[in-house]
C-alpha cells in the first residue's frame, strides 16, 4: 500500500497540464460516459426517425389496411358456419377457437408480405433504396427496418382478429391466455416478415403482387390455415409440415391445448428465418455493389 499527503495527488495521476489519452485537452475526464451516452443516442436517432416514418406509411395506406385486416377478419366470419362451432378440432380445441387462430396466422403473413414485397419491390424501382445511401443510416438498417416495421403491422392484426373471435365466435379464453397466445402468434411470425422482405428483394414490381397474392394463399391454403390438416389428404399433409405457416399455428394450437412446445416447429420456423435472412443479406450486397440499392 502506497500512502501520499492530504492535499498531494497519488503517484498514478497524471502529472499537471495532461490529460489520459483519448480525452480532448479541453473536456473533463469525468463526462466521457455522458458523451458516449450522447454518441449512442445520436447513432440510434436516424434509425428511430426510419423505423417510425416506414410504419407510419403503412398505417397511413388504406389499401394496405384494407387487404391486411380485411382479409382474415372476412373469411373467419364466413368460414365460422362450416362446422359447428364447439365441435372439437385439434385436441381439445373448438373450431370457433381453432378458426380464430388460423386466420391470427393468415391475417400475420398477409400483412407481412404486403409491407415487405409489394412495397419494397416498388421503392426499389422508384430508387428510393439508392436515395437512403446518402443519408447517415447504416447499409444494415434498411433491411432490418423493413423487418421489424413489418413485425411492428402484424401485431395490431393479429389482436383485431381477437377480438372478433371473442366477440362474434364466442371464443372465451383467460387473461393470461389471450396474452401468450398474442404474443406466442407474433414472435412466431418474424418467418413471414423475412419472407416478404426476401420477395421484396427478389421479384421485380409488375410480379411483385401477383407473387405476394400467390405465396398467401398458396401458404394459407397448404399450410393448414384454411382447413385443418387433420382432414387434408396424406400427401398435402407432408407439405403442410414443410411450411412455415403451418408451424406458426401449430405452436399456438399445442399452446391453447396445453400440451407442449414441440422443438421441430421451433427448428423449421428458425430454419426459415436463417436462410431466407442469408438469401436477404446475399440479394442486398450485390445490389448495393450494383448501385442500385
């Protein structure tokens, strides 16, 4: 242990006039972490400004609205009658119950593939990705705010369907219930916001919609959204399987029945995640060497 006068600076201090290196001369050592704290929150401030304006543009188009809440919300009232709405589906599931999350999952990867494909492809082809190159927003956040803007619609999509179950199903759940399956139904459809963002990237805007209208429906129909995979033929329940949209209800289902998660629904919707997400990286490092985004 060293020991030094009341009043003389330890031996470790720098001496008189110097400063530790990396501090400006004239700026207290002291406020480093309140510069640094300052530094974050400028970078992240760009980023905020763009993930706010991307969802506010989405919430603002009527269209979008239209097709992204219309869609489920129209085919669970019309699809309630096709059997009785307390005969069980799924387990101990009731059809009113089991309709309700199916068309959760369908109204999830409409709004999904609307905000990610459709408009994506066309924002490439106005130019708009080459204008945000100029801007202080790293390459990275284009991509990952499609992302989360599109995780960001489905959630308010997946909660009016709900309600619509609760109030014109006379699905009856707890609290607690209500809320795992919500937020159980949301994480579980980050595959169909990766998916949009990857058609987005891929097909140019005159295919775009007819490609996102295919994928809908094509992902709904054979994934078990529209009938149960129970009642499906043998063979297009092997393909149900192999669809991201077929796990997503799946968890929710096993949920709702309390039985458990099974990790293979886990495994195949992470699996979508990843590669679609390196097919996503791949598509926006060669375009960006292009200059075109």
């Amino acid at each position: 242990m060293s020991l030094h006068l009341v009043g003389e600076p330890p031996a470790d201090a720098p001496a008189a006039g110097l400063v530790p290196v990396g501090l400006p001369v004239d700026q207290p050592a002291g406020r480093d972490g309140a510069e640094a704290g300052d530094a974050r929150r400028g970078r992240l401030a760009p980023l905020w400004a763009f993930a706010s304006f991307e969802v506010g543009r989405l919430v603002r188009s009527w269209k979008f609205l239209a097709i992204t809440v219309g869609f489920p919300v129209v085919f669970y009232l019309l699809f309630l009658s096709d059997h009785t709405a307390g005969r069980i589906i799924d387990g101990t599931v009731a059809w009113r119950v089991y309709l309700m999350v199916s068309m959760c999952s369908f109204g999830s990867l409409v709004a999904a593939l609307n905000a990610g494909g459709t408009r994506l492809s066309m924002e490439r082809a106005s130019g708009w990705a080459r204008q945000l190159r100029v801007t202080p927003l790293p390459a990275w956040s284009y991509v990952t705010t499609k992302i989360v803007a599109s995780m960001l619609v489905t959630l308010p999509v997946i909660a009016l369907v709900e309600v619509v179950g609760a109030g014109f199903g006379g699905v009856r759940l707890s609290a607690p219930e209500w809320v795992g399956l919500t937020a159980l139904l949301w994480a579980t459809s980050l595959p169909f916001a990766v998916l949009g963002v990857f058609v987005g990237f891929l097909v140019a805007t005159d295919a775009a919609f007819p490609v996102v209208t295919g994928l809908m429906f094509v992902l709904g129909y054979f994934g078990g959204l529209f009938t149960p995979v129970g009642f499906m033929p043998r063979a297009l329940q092997i393909v149900a399987r192999a669809l991201p949209s077929y796990h997503n209800e799946a968890l929710a289902l096993a949920a709702l029945d309390g039985r458990t998660l099974d990790a293979s629904h886990w495994l195949v919707l992470g699996a979508y995640v990843a590669v679609l997400g390196v097919g996503i990286a791949w598509k926006h490092r060669v375009e960006e060497a292009r200059g075109i985004a």
